[in-house]
C-alpha cells in the first residue's frame, strides 16, 4: 500500500538493546574511587540509527553533489534535498534479493562515530543525535574509550540478510560479545505480532551456542488465538476499502467517475467493502492476499515477507519470545503518549503506486481508543482491547510490556518520581502475585503533574538471575536514550552491581539527587542554589549564569554512597 506509508510499529520492539557488563575488578568498602573506567558495554543502535556510507563511485548529471566512497548517505540532508535521484540509487536495495543498486552501494559505518549523530552539523548534528549523550555521560565518568562497543548494521536487510552478506552475527560470536546479546533485529519493513497464544520451539539461542537448524520453523497457536479479534493488539491494524466490482481486476482502484458510469445490477454490489485485519493477519499475509487483486504490490510483499521471514531458518517472527539467557536483564520504555496502533485505508482514484490513501488513524492514548477525527472531537472511542495505559508514541503498550512476562510469580514494585526528590512520593509494594505470561498493574496512586518510573523487580525466580522492568511516564520512543532520567538510573544500577558491600539486589529508590555539576542548577525563588544539601554556589572563571556556577558540593563518587 502506497501514499503516506504508516509508521508501523514494531511487536518487538526495534527500539535499543544496551547491554552494560561490569568488567573484573576488586572494589575495597569505603576506598571505592568511583572510577567506571573497568565497566564496559556494548550498545547496538535501533532502526535506521546508523549511518549509511556510500562504498562505490556515483556521478550525478545536472549536479556538483557526487557520490564518492566514504561519502556520507544516511543521513546526508544537502544530497538527499539537491540530488535525490542520485540519494535513492545509493539507499535503495532490490525489492526481491536485497542486493544493491548496480550503480551505486552503500555499507554502515564502523565505532562510536556511526551511532552518535546520522548527519553531523550545527544545525542537524543536535536534530539528529541518537547517542551522543549517552556517551558524554561515559566520558563523565571516566569509561574508557575502548570499553564502549558499538556494533551497528546495515538496517535495510532483514536478520537473514545481515547475516549472510554481512557476516554480522558470526563476527560477533568471534568476538566474543553474541553471548551478552539478544535480539534487538525486528524488521526493516515489517511490523511482527507475537501473540501468547502462539508458541514454537525457539532455536534463536541454540544458533547463537553453536547449534543450526535448516529447516523452516513451524508454528503453532491454540484455537484462543483465533477466538480473539485482535491478536494481543489493541485493535484491528488495518481497515481498508476494496472495490465490490464482479468480474473485473483492478491494477489500481478506479476513479469516482468509472465508478459512476458502470452499470450495476444491485446497488450493494457497487459500494466498496471495508474489510478489517488484525495486526496477526497483516504479519501472516493475511491482508496482502486479500488485495492481491488491487495492488499490483502485493505480490512483491508476499514474496518478501515468505523470503526473509516466515521462511527465516532462526528467528520466528510469530511468536513471542521466551525470556532470553542472560544473567540480568532490563527492559526500558516509555509509556502513556499518544500511539498510533490502527489504520484506515481508502482507494484515491489514482494509478499505482499512489492508489490508496490514509483516511484515519486509530490512536491509543490514556488506555483508550480514539480515531484522529474523534479523537480532536472529543467523541466516542474504537473497539478494541486498549492496554492499560497507552505506549510511548511508536511502539503500543501490549507490545512493550511484553518483558512483563518474564517476570516471575512474585515483584516488587516500586514508583518513584523521574526528576530529583526526597522520597516523599515513593510508593512501594513487595511480594505482588504474578501470573505467568500476564500483565502487573501497580495499584498505586498518581500526581497528575508528576512525571514517575515504575520499577518491576523480580530477583528470586530464577536463581543467579535478575529480571527487571522500569516503565518511564511520558518518554519518547526515539528520544529515551538521551534521557537524563534514564541515563541516572543506570548508572545507578551499575555502580550498585560493581560494589562487595551491597545487601540488595537493586539499587534503593528511596530518594534521589544531583550526581553531575550539570544537575545543580539555581533556585531563583529562594535565591539559591537548588538541592542545598547536595549543590552550592562556587564561580568559576568563565560561567555565564548563575546556574553554571551551581556545582556539587561533594564529588560524584562521595555522593554515590547515599544510594548503597
């Protein structure tokens, strides 16, 4: 389907995969330094969140802007806005194969500098930093410039692909980091519905061990799957209209004014037919088949989704995933923005490829449905199943809080402002029953104008291991990785893992201060620098404001021990 392509999004989650490991090392009590310089960390970037660059010459007529090797594709705005023909041939890969472009190639760039900012500049190198923050808070605290492994890919190909041009799973088991990491690979095209209903044998972890599979997986769903209308998504993915027209075959839909001069021999026969689709059947082909007569796509997609997924030898894009065999895992998203999770389709009355159009969305937000129309009406909401809150603007709930069921028979929840505090707000319930592969709802009380994390901790179900899920209000799909708030909690996390004197398997959330100068800033209703008991006023040659001149009081590694 052509026009304004949705934003669909991903069941598993595309978002990021940050796995930090705390390296060897002897810490002696008080004596701690609050040197991370031994923690490292391996961080794969999402979807389309690693720079592109061109690995073949490319002469563009009627413009100066030529493709040379090494040359910047994604994301080069000044080529992609003056030289687009020329922009596409580099990016665009071979609908059946996914081979290149006989003309021009492009491969994903290596190190940090591929995953810190997609097109470098005044103006959109801070538009388009994905990492780079991330990484100003490792140099602050002294990880090693070795220590941080960045491992991106080419994010056009599909998992199969990536491996079998460019190797990138077997390089990372020869260095020794595919152990540490879990699938982080949705899909570059597709969005995949897991749905508890369906299960297979998964040999995902088995290939990374050294086992192999050749033949395709088979999947299998109990009889409630097909009961359900919606396949474990909020609402049905796709609502489209196709033609009612017997005996005739479209290639595009036709205008209103064919529509009007056929002569129809039952009214009802002539009037489009609106057929909906779960997210299940837009991932199984389901919905491609169905308008396989009216878009001469289809079969390209068809071909595709078999190819690259269902008939994937590893991964099963149908059925959920396990909890995967690491040590400690923990699972970060944003919730309750605004989502899109439907869409309704009409035929434009144009040729291919601009033959359908979008006419609504169906959005989650607050834990209800809402079409766009009635949504800026104030009207009545959409059937469906809403989650219990809403998603974080790109992915839905029930496919984030999918990590909710790895959890075990008994969590302790925790929510906790995001921004700093004294512990005034903390509410906490331990031991909370857990049903497995079911949803955990805090009964717990909220402030409208407060933004909190919600921690889900669970360290006894599976000895040695710990399973935790922290729930972000209001944090953006794209933009949680330059979070301070998150940043400051993993880091807090980290240095708890890295300390012998600990008594608690997570990092206490009783209260929360400055760790950096950068969080110090001036409270200019009382005249002061804010968190007294943390910050004070010290000028330094240079500072420009009075909150620049706010600094800690202590150094960040005396201020860590209030978190033991």
């Amino acid at each position: 389907m052509n026009g304004r392509a949705p934003r669909l999004p991903f069941a598993t989650s595309i978002a990021v995969a940050v796995l930090l490991v705390a390296g060897l090392r002897t810490v002696c009590g008080a004596a701690f330094d609050g040197d991370y310089s031994k923690l490292s960390g391996i961080i794969i970037p999402g979807f389309a969140s690693t720079q592109l660059r061109a690995w073949s010459l490319l002469d563009c007529p009627y413009s100066p802007l030529d493709f040379n090797p090494l040359d910047l594709v994604w994301l080069d705005t000044t080529k992609l806005l003056s030289a687009v023909n020329c922009w596409l041939k580099c990016m665009m890969l071979d609908p059946y194969n996914q081979t290149d472009n006989a003309e021009c190639k492009s491969r994903p760039d290596s190190a940090l500098s591929a995953i810190t900012e997609l097109d470098p500049g005044y103006i959109t190198g801070p538009l388009s930093s994905i990492w780079k923050e991330w990484i100003k808070w490792c140099i602050q605290f002294g990880i090693e410039a070795n220590a941080i492994i960045a491992v991106p890919y080419d994010w056009r190909l599909s998992p199969s692909m990536l491996e079998e041009r460019d190797l990138y799973f077997h390089n990372l088991k020869s260095q020794g980091t595919a152990r540490l990491m879990f699938n982080s690979f949705s899909s570059s095209l597709w969005m995949m519905p897991q749905s508890k209903y369906c299960t297979s044998d998964n040999p995902y972890w088995k290939h990374f061990s050294g086992g192999f599979r050749k033949k395709n997986q088979t999947y299998h769903c109990e009889e409630q799957e097909y009961r359900t209308n919606y396949s474990g998504w909020p609402t049905n993915l796709v609502n489209i209209e196709i033609p009612s027209i017997p005996g005739r075959r479209f290639d595009a839909y036709p205008s209103l004014q064919d529509m009007l001069e056929t002569n129809f021999s039952a009214l009802e026969c002539g009037l489009p037919t609106q057929l909906s689709f779960s997210a299940h059947e837009v991932a199984d082909g389901t919905l491609f088949r169905a308008i396989e007569d009216y878009d001469s796509d289809t079969k390209r997609l068809l071909y595709q989704l078999q190819k690259s997924y269902h008939g994937d030898p590893v991964v099963n894009p149908l059925t959920r995933w396990d909890r995967p065999p690491i040590k400690n895992i923990f699972c970060i998203y944003g919730i309750d923005l605004k989502t899109e999770v439907g869409y309704y389709f009409a035929p434009s009355g144009k040729p291919y490829p601009d033959n359908w159009i979008i006419t609504d969305v169906i959005y989650e937000i607050e834990g209800s449905l809402y079409t766009r129309r009635v949504f800026l009406l104030s009207g009545n909401l959409v059937e469906g199943n809403p989650g219990a809150t809403s998603g974080d603007e790109t992915v839905p709930y029930n496919s984030l809080s999918l990590c909710k069921s790895w959890l075990g028979s008994k969590v302790n929840m925790t929510r906790a402002p995001q921004a700093e505090h004294d512990g005034s707000d903390v509410q906490v319930e331990l031991n909370v029953d857990h049903l497995p592969e079911d949803d955990i709802i805090p009964n717990m009380t909220r402030s409208s104008r407060v933004k909190y994390i919600t921690y889900y901790e669970d360290s006894e179900s599976i000895p040695g291991k710990r399973t935790a899920v922290w729930e972000l209000d209001k944090a953006n799909h794209r933009n949680i990785v330059r979070s301070p708030v998150l940043m400051r909690e993993l880091w807090l996390q980290m240095w708890h893992d890295i300390r012998p004197d600990t008594t608690s398997k997570f990092v206490t959330k009783a209260k929360r201060g400055p760790l950096r100068d950068d969080d110090c800033y001036w409270d200019y209703g009382k005249a002061r620098c804010a968190w007294a008991e943390y910050c004070e006023y010290r000028y330094i040659f240079g500072d420009v404001h009075l909150g620049q001149s706010c600094r800690l009081k202590n150094s960040s590694a005396e201020t860590l021990l209030n978190y033991l």
